[in-house]
C-alpha cells in the first residue's frame, strides 16, 4: 500500500516530521520565508487555480496527485523513496560497508557543500522563470510551467529538509541562505553559472528543460549512488519528478521544430520569419547556447575534489552498480583531449579517479544527442536537408580545460577573431532574441495556442489539449 500522507498537515511527510517535534519547529519555522520567497521572487502570473500533480507517497502504486490547486496553497512536502535495510556502499575505500544513517563526522562539511549546491539549483530555476506565464503559448505549457516550478520548489524543500535534519546550526544557516541569494543578483547570485543566465522566452525555457534539467538528472544519479543514505534516496525520489522536467524541454522543442518545418513547407522558403515561426538557424544557435553553458556545470575535466568525493563514498557515478570494475578505480587510466596553443589537439593519459566529471559529462552527451536525432527525424520526415547537431564540446566554454581557447562549433582551434567573426552564426545574436520575443504573446484561450509552436500530441493525465489547464 502507498504511505498515506496527511494532507492537513503542514508539510505532508513520510519521515515521520510528527514524532521529532524539534525539526518539525525548525521547519515550520523555515516555512514562512519560504513562502515569502515564494511570493516575491515565485511566478509573476496570478491565477485561481492549476491542474497539478502533487506527491502524496512514494510507494509503488503511484505517487501523483492530480487536482486544480491554487499554487501558493500547493502542499510542498518531504519524501524519501523507501529505505532498503540491506544496502551497501558501492564504491570507494569504504565498498562493502553498510551505509550511513547519520553523517560521518570527516565527511560533514564536503557532505553538506554536496547538498547546498544541488539545493541552490533548485530556486534559482523558479527565478529565472519567474515571467515566463505572462507569454505562455497555452494553457497546457503554462501549466507545465507551474508543474515544474512547484516542483523545483519541493526540491529545494527536500535539500532544506537534510540541512536541517542532520547538519545542526550549520544547515539552519545554509537553509537560510539558500532563499537570499537570487538568479542574475550582483551581490548575492546564485552558485552556478548557468543559474544566473536569464530565460526571458519559451524556446530558452524548453532548451533549459531540456539541457539544463538534463544536467540536472545527472548530478541527482550521482547522488543517488551516495554512501549517506538520507541523500541517496531523497535524489532517488526527486529523480521521479525530474523526468516530468526533460519530457516539457524534449517534447517542446520538438513542438517548435515542427511548426517550423510546417511553415517552411507551407511557405517553401527556410526564412520563416516572416511567417510567424522560428528559423531553424535561430534554433540551433540556442542549442548551442544552452547545451554549452550546461557542459560548464560538470566542472573541469579533471578534479581532485571529484576524485575525493568518490573515495570518501559521498558521490558515485552515473549508475555506478551496473559498472564493471572494481569500483575504486586506483589503478585505472583514461584519455583526455586537451586543445593546444599551435591549435592542434593531443590527448593525454591520466589516472581514471581524476576524470570523473569527463566521465559524467560523457554519459549526457549521449543522452543529449537522442534529442538531435529525434528533432533531425522531424525534418527527414518533412522532406527538410538542415540537420541540428551538438557543438563540439570545446566550444563557448568557460569552465575547465577548453575555457582559455577559441574553439569552433566542428572542433577547430582557431584565433580570437575568427571566433568573434563567427559568434553571430553560432550563438544567439541581440537580434534573434529580440525577435524570439517578439513571438511571444499570450495564448490563455482554451484548445488555442500560438502560432510559432505546434500543438503536443497527447494532453496531460489523459486531458485533452483543449482542457482547462489553469484557471485564470
């Protein structure tokens, strides 16, 4: 049976908040500048009502909740996927040994660096959304919109929850400050860069669900691996609903890439503009945009305190217990491709624990490019030669290896003019994002929807397209 959640409580729960009085305090007394933030710095769009899933349990008979919910009354809660008491860490000098329950005192402040991290990602989102409902397309993306916002909001309660349950005054503090810093602030930003960029239009906003949440897929299953459990199987359970996140960026580009391959077959002409569509240029220079901000949130290519973080057991890999090796990787070496200043490249062998953010980095490519050929499969089926492809993971870099060079979207390393005369055919210029935004005007009618992006096939939870997503 699914764990019943209380609904009238404060926080609905499955860690039993009722029975530890002192964290139940501790958090009902975080609550209210929570919803402060919220209000402040949450949606900009008011409305009276919006078809929500909302967790209510984590067993497997289902964990979705679906209903109208006026947003700032949505019940943002605390849930852990369920404990297997026969779990063992997987990896580093501590394989082998049951799990932590509680946090080992030499691994506190790396373990709660961790989480602050992760949990800083999660408002900043919110923030950087925070206008996007003045200029939905429709009612179905304005509800996605809502869903992956409160969503990202449970997130960052789920970080807040383990700071406060496990870190003392320290997590209070870093609790805290995770509701005053804010996206793009000069003097309070947010940890990571692509957290600080702005998404002013939908296409950066499916982009972002997709590159940007696809990242953050990545991070989760790597925490997901980590010896303390607590951490382990909260990521496990946010993972659930970070699928939700890429499916609104996957199937939303998607949706724009269709519409405009209708109106270049409608019109014969790829210059679209005029039409009312978004060029396919235009498009692929917001790929590459975004897909290379979000490669700068694996961090540098080689790094010891990755290397640290595997050996103390806190963090593993992308599914680190389907892997064949010894799980300790000393005596492992890899390869690493390294631009050079005579604009060649060479590749150096080095020991495999010093590259695990290439190795992660490695597994969201792959998954990145499953995006590219279901968009190229839209244009094949149009009878459209342009292909979308993924820069080289060298260019526009401003972490890590490739971050002092001036490399092309092929791979080429070339000089800083060359780079600056070519930046306008590869990232998004002043001019095409004054004119994305042009396009986007409000569509809150229902079954309508805006002219630059197809309608999706299915609905949410079995709703029709033309359901009364939000109620405004």
């Amino acid at each position: 049976m699914p764990e019943k959640i209380d609904y009238d409580s404060k926080i609905p729960n499955n860690v039993d908040l009722a029975d530890d009085r002192r964290l139940q305090r501790a958090l009902e007394g975080w609550q209210p500048k929570f919803m402060n933030w919220w209000a402040e710095m949450g949606p900009t769009l008011e409305t009276q009502g919006v078809y929500l899933r909302t967790a209510v349990s984590v067993g497997r008979e289902g964990w979705a909740h679906f209903d109208h919910v006026n947003v700032p009354d949505y019940r943002w809660g605390i849930f852990l996927s369920e404990r297997d008491p026969d779990r063992r860490i997987a990896f580093g000098q501590h394989k082998g040994e049951p799990v932590w329950q509680q946090v080992p005192g030499e691994y506190r402040a790396d373990l709660q660096r961790l989480i602050v991290i992760q949990g800083d990602t999660e408002p900043a989102s919110v923030e950087q959304q925070k206008l996007l409902g003045l200029t939905a397309p429709s009612l179905y993306d304005l509800r996605n919109l809502f869903q992956v916002n409160v969503e990202e909001g449970r997130h960052l309660w789920a970080m807040v929850y383990l700071l406060h349950a496990y870190f003392g005054r320290e997590g209070r503090e870093e609790a805290e400050a995770l509701l005053h810093r804010n996206s793009g602030s000069p003097d309070a930003p947010r940890i990571l860069g692509a957290f600080n960029e702005e998404t002013a239009d939908w296409l950066a906003f499916y982009m972002f669900t997709y590159f940007t949440d696809r990242d953050g897929k990545y991070q989760l299953g790597t925490l997901k691996e980590s010896a303390f459990d607590p951490l382990s199987r909260t990521c496990e359970f946010m993972l659930k609903e970070e699928a939700h996140h890429m499916f609104v960026g996957t199937t939303g580009v998607d949706r724009v890439v269709q519409r405009s391959a209708e109106l270049i077959r409608e019109h014969d002409t790829m210059d679209i503009a005029s039409h009312g569509g978004i060029p396919l240029d235009v498009i692929q220079r917001y790929l590459n945009f975004h897909y290379t901000v979000s490669l700068d949130l694996f961090g540098s290519e080689t790094s010891t305190n990755a290397a640290n973080y595997y050996t103390a057991g806190l963090k593993g890999r992308w599914m680190e217990t389907r892997r064949k090796d010894d799980h300790q990787l000393l005596d492992d070496s890899a390869m690493l491709p390294l631009p050079r200043d005579d604009g060649t490249w060479e590749s150096e062998e080095m020991q495999r624990i010093l590259l695990l953010n290439l190795d992660l980095r490695g597994e969201y490519i792959a998954d990145c490019e499953s995006g590219i050929k279901r968009w190229n499969r839209i244009l094949d089926d149009a009878g459209i030669s342009f292909r979308f492809a993924l820069p080289h993971p060298g260019f526009n870099r401003h972490v890590g290896i490739n971050s002092g060079h001036h490399i092309t979207p092929d791979g080429t390393i070339v000089d800083e003019q060359t780079w600056q005369d070519g930046r306008k055919h590869w990232l998004p210029t002043d001019e095409d994002l004054a004119f994305v935004r042009s396009l986007m005007r409000p569509v809150y009618e229902r079954g309508k929807i805006a002219s630059w992006v197809a309608p999706p096939r299915q609905g949410i939870n079995g709703k029709p397209f033309d359901y009364e997503y939000v109620y405004l």
